[in-house]
C-alpha cells in the first residue's frame, strides 16, 4: 500500500518534483527586479540590503541546484535498480548485493534560502487540507448506499469479531496483535483514525481506519478485489439465521454488491481506486471498515493479502509481526524484497532503496533507520512497546 503513511509515515506512490523545483529556481527571482524591488529600493540602505539578498540568493540557487543534481542522480540509480531486480526476479535470476544501491541519500548542506528584506519573517500558513472523519464516513454511506454499518455494543465485542475472523484467516495470534499494537498504537479502537489516536479532537492526517490503518483507497481496492468473497462468507452466515436475522444481512450483501460494481468500475490499478476513494460513493465504501460484519473481513484481507503474496513467491515460513508489516507499510513487493534478502545484507542495504524520493522524504522514521535491519528492528521495538498497553491486552484475551 504503499502511499501515505501512518506510524512510520511510509508514503508509497512516486512524485519526482525535480524538475519543478529546478523551474522554481529559475523563476524565483522574477519579481525582484520588477515591483517589489523597486518598491524596496527607495534608501542607499535598502539597495544595500537588496544587493545582499540577491548575492544570497544566487549562492543559494547555485548550492541547491548542485544538491538537486546529486538527489536527481542518486533517486534514478534506485528506480534503476529496482527494475533491474525485478527483471532478474521474473527470469529467475539471483538477486545480488551490488543490485541494490548501497550509499545514502546525499543531503542538503548549503546555505538556507535568504529572506527577502522588509518582508514578514513567516508567511501566513497555508489552509490546512481537510481530510474525513468517521463521521463524514458514516454519512456518504447514508447518501449514497441508503447504509448504516452495524456497529459493536462495545469495543470488546469487535475485537472479538475480529480476533475469530483473522485466526479463522490464517493469521498467526503473534501477527494478528503485534500489528495491531504498531498500527493502532496499543490502544487503539475500532474506528481509530489516523492523527487522532490520543486526541479525538485533533485533526485527521490521513483516511486511514481501524485496526491495521486502511486508507480509504485500500478499502477501496480490497472490495474490488475481494468483495465476492466477502459476499459468500456473509451468505454461508446468513443461512441458518432466523429470519428477521437473514433479511438483515441479505439487505447488508445487496449493498456489498453495489459497492463492488462502483469498486470495479475502474481498472483494478492504485491509482484508479485511489480516485474512486475521493467520492462520496469511496467515502461510502470506507464505512464498511465500521460494520461488525464486514469490518473484521477488511482489516483481516489486507494483511492475509500480504501473507498470499509472499507464500506465491516461495516463502513457506511465517512471516514474523515486523516482516508483515514491512509489506503491510511499504507495498508488498518492496516489503518482500526487504525481508527476503539474506541476513547478512540487512545492515548494508539503505531504506532508500524501498521508496520513492518523496515519500523517504517524509520519513524521518526510515531516514533515522536508515538501513533495512535498523527499520526491522525499530518496528519490532514499537510492538514490544504497543503490545504492553491495555487495548492490546484485551484483543490477546479475545485471540485465546
């Protein structure tokens, strides 16, 4: 899954602003020699000041301009790479050391970018991005699907839920908790989101929802993918129920059916999915994360996805919690590529190596550990930590 990232910030979908930000350079300075430096340059003193930031500036442009060209250099040597192991994976091709770039990032060491004279010291911030919450959620599954989910009595009672579906799944009790712990910060509850798991009242970073963080674009995707698996499993449930218990889960699979056939609207592509997730139709689809029925199936599709990947490419042993979520966080293809490589390599091969530019960009986490076995283990440190919390303790309870 690899986009936007939760505990350990991995954003997964490349953007390369390299050559924007080279545009940038060359355009910055325009207005300085037009009415705004004019207007700066009534006094012997402000031309002075004027002159002095415009020598800045150059030095600035001239040291950022190197930087980019090494990042532009280094970042297409990783997508090189990348491709090169694929290439050699699909013709069964050993992978070698010297097929991963083995150096860090090159990091900006110049000068900072000069303030313009007489100009405020900060700009006004930028209007924050509104992202939306369970409440937005549950009303664009009113609107669009005529749907409310089933929600728990209690917090205890969709752990359980959960619990029996994941085991029922496959799922080991280890990654089933330890995941959660790392995702849902130990304490999490079922309709947790993303930048509000200690502060209701704080604001969303993200759509991502519930016990292992689907984005509204994962759930998305998953209905696509597994909807009518989903629709068996409901159906099989349904059948020995008395009837007023049937009629309400054959009502809640005639809107599963619905949300499949907007999910599969589209090609089954990250992108797409990731488009339908803006609407209110894929806001609608997002609240099923919510529902006692079908939200156990969700969160336990998107880590059994990961486990099928892996065992289709020959990994026979469990994978461990922190394995998981290496392909549960960067992607399954970039996660088994980590945790496939020898031992030995795990402390010689960059984290970069596993993302795009800006998304490691946004990983202090990833550039702090900033080799595979550093990340590996710091994952597995945060579910020691997680695991101890009182939320974490009661899902073990229900995984007995």
């Amino acid at each position: 899954m690899i986009g936007e990232n939760k505990k350990l910030g991995f954003a997964l979908r490349p953007l390369c602003l390299a050559s924007v930000f080279a545009a940038s350079l060359v355009l910055t300075p325009a207005p300085l020699s037009t009415q705004s430096a004019a207007a700066q340059s009534d006094t012997p003193a402000s031309a002075g000041a004027m002159g002095e930031y415009r020598r800045a500036l150059a030095e600035y442009m001239q040291a950022r301009a190197r930087y980019e060209a090494a990042a532009e250099a280094y970042w297409t040597s990783i997508t090189e790479k990348r491709r090169l192991r694929a290439r050699k994976r699909a013709s069964g091709e050993q992978i070698a050391l010297d097929d991963y770039v083995l150096t860090q990032p090159p990091v900006y060491g110049g000068p900072p970018k000069p303030r313009i004279p007489q100009q405020p010291e900060e700009a006004p911030p930028a209007p924050a991005i509104y992202v939306p919450v369970v409440a937005d959620f549950l009303a664009a599954a009113r609107r669009e699907f005529k749907f409310a989910p089933r929600l728990p009595q209690s917090e205890s009672e969709f752990k359980r839920a959960y619990a029996r579906t994941a085991l029922a799944a496959g799922l080991t009790g280890e990654q089933i908790l330890r995941i959660y712990g790392f995702e849902a910060g130990g304490n999490g509850d079922y309709d947790v989101q993303a930048g509000l798991e200690y502060n209701k009242r704080a604001r969303a970073i993200t759509t991502a929802l519930g016990y292992n963080q689907l984005l509204a674009t994962n759930t998305v995707e998953i209905i696509a993918e597994s909807g009518n698996q989903f629709i068996r499993s409901l159906s099989v449930r349904a059948a020995p129920m008395p009837d007023d218990a049937r009629s309400a889960l054959d009502g809640k699979i005639t809107v599963v059916r619905r949300m499949i056939g907007f999910a599969k609207s589209v090609p089954d592509d990250w992108n797409e999915h990731q488009a339908l997730a803006k609407t209110e139709k894929g806001l609608g689809i997002h609240a099923m994360n919510l529902d006692l029925d079908v939200g156990p199936l969700l969160q336990t599709q998107k880590l059994l996805d990961s486990v099928v990947f892996a065992r289709r490419r020959g990994v026979g042993a469990p994978l461990s919690a922190a394995e998981l979520e290496m392909m549960n966080l960067t992607g399954d293809g970039n996660g088994l590529d980590m945790i496939t490589m020898p031992l030995a390599w795990r402390d010689k091969v960059p984290t970069a190596n596993f993302f795009q530019r800006s998304g490691y960009a946004d990983n202090p986490v990833a550039q702090r550990n900033n080799v595979v076995g550093k990340l590996i283990a710091a994952t597995d440190a945060r579910m020691d930590e997680e695991v101890r919390k009182p939320g974490a303790k009661e899902l073990a309870a229900a995984l007995m």
